[in-house]
C-alpha cells in the first residue's frame, strides 16, 4: 500500500484515513458514492471520491466505485447528471461530469503504474472524451451539457470547460501511455484553453462563484505569474479571513470542498504558505468520525446545509493533503511536476 499523506499538526495519516473511511462507509453495494446517505451521486464527484479512497489505500473500494462507471455508461460514452440508488435522478448530460473519468483513470495510474488498468479502462475514457469534444463550438468553448433526448444547451462554463481541459490534459496522457493517437483531442485541449484565457465572454456570467475564479488556475490553463494575479485580483471577494472561501462572493458561506481546492490552486503557483493556511483552516469543520462539514455560514457560524457532510468535501480535504504533502506518485496531477497539464 502507498504510504498515506500526513501533515503533523494539522491532518495526521490516521485522520485522513479515518476520512477516507467515511467516505467508504457510505458508498453502495453497487459502488457508487452518493454526496451523503440517500442522496445522490454525480459522476464528477463520484470520480473525486474514489480517487481519495485510492490515495488512502482503499484500493477494492476505488475500484468498486470504477466499475459502478463502467457499469452505468452511456452507448454515447456519457453518465446522466445524477444518479441515486434506483437509477437515473436527472437526465440532462454534463460534459465536465463525463469527461472527469479520464482525470480519475490517469490518476489511478500514476499513483499504481497499473498498466492492466489503463488499458481495461481505456474504451470508457476514448467514448466520454469523444462524448465532450463533439460539444465543442467553432471559437473553442465546450457546451456545458446536453439534454436528456440529446439535444445540446445553449452556453459554456467557464468552471466547466477550465475542468474539462485538464481532463482532456489527462487523457492525452492515458493514450500516449498506450500508444494511442488521438491528436484531435489535443487539438481541442489547446483551443480551449486559448478560448478560456483569450474570450471570457465565451462563458455564461457567473462571477459571483468562487469556483470561476479559482478553477482556471486549478486546471492548470493559467500558470506562473498569471495564475498567481488572478488568484490576487480577487481573493478579497472569496476568502473569509481565518475560516477558509466563500461559495460565493456575496454570503458569508465557507465550504470545505472549495476550500481545499483553492488550496490546491495556491500551491499550483507556487503560493505555498496561503495554500497550507487555506488547508488548516477548514479543520475545524472536522467531525469525530472524520467528515467534514459541506458549508458553514457566518457569522452565525452554524451548518449549511444544516448538518450536511460529505462525501465530495470528505475527498477533497484528501486529495488536497496529497498535493501539499506530495506523498504519492500521484499528488502533483494538479500542482504541475509529472502531472498531466
């Protein structure tokens, strides 16, 4: 087994295994991994999960969670939006979502050098990233999702699409590790990203949310300097001193998930120190058992949603540790050194 990040004094191995343990506890016999018991799942999150369950050592629960994929995919290569634990919830198809298995499979090979998994994977990555490149418009920007009957939405997110090109970055990796060519994709990668950095007005408004300010760092489509003023130009506007980032830029409202992921963004551009105070301030959402608290809203300073936890927040608090510690073969997939970008 890989050994287990541990940052003393503020996440010990024990604890974090301890999360990754909650994360296992509620996932389903059919292996998927709902946001908290009788919710419901989403692939994206989903994929997030099992990567944590990976990189704290729980190996046939990952795997459980990869097949539950491979199970419910679409002849079009797509998932549907959400899933509970009878079926389909919602029908609509959202590219980010199916496009962040390859994400998760490169992951899982960085972290094992299981080549037998890469290549049994292989065909559920190939279909989803064909699924997403085909939403993708003349300028570059990849239409957020499609209907349920197939029919695409009208607009792109930036949020989304930043996603996407670091999945695309991924998967690019996947098939050259198999001798596979795919240079379309590629193609598509750069046009992207050149459209993210280049056409903001490609992407619905939605500037009040922390995840499109952070989320063009964190896929790695800004770097250097660039990365590291955009992080700036708005960090009064999200973080909430001391206790971690607001959801959004309007209500005192921190989440765990946001958090650790800004955290990762910060050490992606060398801005090391904030991204450990990031990581350190969302431990007081820690429960007994290891889960975190999805939100919590000030200055009240109680629960939101009221006593949710998890499983999503739970798996980044993981994989965040992962990146500042570097403890596995895996841990800079989003920080730069080996990773996919």
């Amino acid at each position: 087994m890989n050994p287990i990040p541990d940052l003393p004094g503020c996440l010990s191995s024990e604890e974090l295994r301890n999360t990754a343990e909650s994360i296992a506890e509620w996932q389903l016999p059919s292996g998927m991994i709902p946001w908290f018991p009788g919710g419901h799942a989403d692939p994206w999150n989903h994929v997030e999960a099992a990567m944590a369950l990976d990189i704290a050592g729980l190996r046939t629960e990952a795997d459980a969670a990869y097949q539950w994929l491979v199970a419910t995919q679409r002849d079009d290569g797509a998932w549907h939006n959400y899933y509970d634990a009878d079926g389909v919830e919602n029908d609509r198809l959202d590219a980010n979502c199916v496009a962040y298995i390859a994400t998760g499979v490169w992951h899982r090979f960085l972290l094992t050098g299981d080549r037998g998994f890469l290549e049994s994977l292989w065909p559920v990555v190939d279909a989803a990233i064909s699924f997403v490149v085909d939403l993708q418009t003349p300028r570059g920007e990849i239409i957020w999702a499609r209907h349920g009957d197939g029919t695409p939405f009208s607009f792109a997110l930036l949020t989304g699409s930043s996603s996407i090109a670091h999945s695309l970055s991924a998967a690019l990796a996947a098939a050259e590790a198999l001798g596979q060519e795919r240079p379309h994709w590629d193609k598509a990668r750069r046009r992207l990203c050149a459209t993210i950095i280049e056409h903001p007005d490609a992407f619905a408004a939605k500037e009040r949310w922390a995840m499109d300010w952070y989320y063009p760092v964190l896929a790695g489509v800004l770097t250097g300097e660039a990365g590291r003023e955009r992080l700036r130009a708005r960090a009064d506007d999200f973080v909430q001193p001391d206790h971690g980032i607001r959801c959004v830029s309007d209500r005192a409202w921190v989440t765990t998930a946001e958090t650790c992921e800004c955290a990762i963004a910060h050490l992606a551009v060398g801005l090391r120190e904030r991204a450990l105070e990031l990581f350190d301030s969302i431990q007081e959402y820690r429960d007994t058992h290891g889960r975190y608290f999805t939100g919590i809203a000030y200055p009240e300073k109680v629960s939101f949603p009221d006593e949710e936890r998890s499983t999503y927040s739970a798996a980044a608090v993981i994989l965040a540790a992962d990146a500042l510690t570097g403890t596995t073969a895996a841990s800079a997939l989003f920080t730069g050194d080996g990773d996919a970008t």
